[in-house]
C-alpha cells in the first residue's frame, strides 16, 4: 500500500484538523466516492454525523444538500445516488422534517443514508428511545 490514505476498508481514523478547513467534505465526499459511487460494502451504509448545536447541524446539512445535488447532476445514471439526494441529509434535531422523502431512511435500511443531527436526538435513538416519536418505530432508529 503506497499510502495510509489508499486503504481498501473504512475503519476509524482520527482527524485532527483546525475549524474551516475542511473536514466534513473530506468525510463526506470519501464516504460518497467509496460506498455510493464504488458500491464498497466495506464502508458503512450510514454516514452519521453528531453534533452539539442545531446551527451546526442545518450548516453541516445545507452543505450536504448541496454536494449531493451537484454530484446526482453529474452522475444521473447513478441509482443509489439519485436515491441518496432525494432522501439525504436526514435532519435529526427537535421538530418533524418537513420533506416525506427525508423521512423514509428507516423504512429502507438497505439504502444508504447521511443523517445530521443534535447528540440529544442521536443518543435518545441509540439508547432505543427515540424522541418525540411512537414506541413502535424505536427500533428501526435504533438500526
């Protein structure tokens, strides 16, 4: 292997770079380019991103949104794309998602999804407590 950047599976890496220099899109874009574009099953099917404040997470959000759209603009034949821009960033953080679309990452697990959201929201679904939603669809936000 020429490089530690060229590994073949997706496992944790830390990064330890300044505030505005780019680490979201460079998470994003590599989780994009292996797991959508090259269909890499090693790479997770969900790219979760947990944050402190509700400004961050519409930030973070937007920038997504707008990535996606550009990228299912230049790859229209890309299924799993067009999916993902239509669906993704899932917003997680107090208040229903406006968007219907936005709304189905739990009821098809098997396609990926970015979700964006406040650690309160994220951990109450990780401890299988979602909330403000039924207790029926705790589990599939737990997955």
């Amino acid at each position: 292997m020429p490089n530690g950047f060229a590994a073949a599976e997706c496992t944790s890496r830390l990064i330890s770079i300044p505030t505005g220099m780019g680490k979201t899109a460079a998470v994003t874009l590599a989780w994009l380019w292996n797991r959508v574009m090259l269909g890499n099953d090693k790479w997770p099917r969900r790219l979760v991103y947990c944050l402190p404040m509700r400004t961050l997470v519409e930030q973070t959000s937007d920038e997504i949104a707008r990535w996606l759209k550009n990228l299912s603009s230049a790859f229209p034949d890309n299924a799993d794309l067009n999916w993902l821009a239509e669906r993704s960033p899932v917003v997680l953080m107090g208040g229903e998602e406006n968007d219907d679309r936005r709304r189905e990452w739990d009821i098809y697990p098997e396609k990926p999804a970015i979700l964006i959201g406040t650690q309160d929201m994220l951990l109450s679904r990780a401890l299988n407590r979602g909330y403000g939603m039924s207790r029926a669809r705790w589990p599939m936000h737990f997955a």
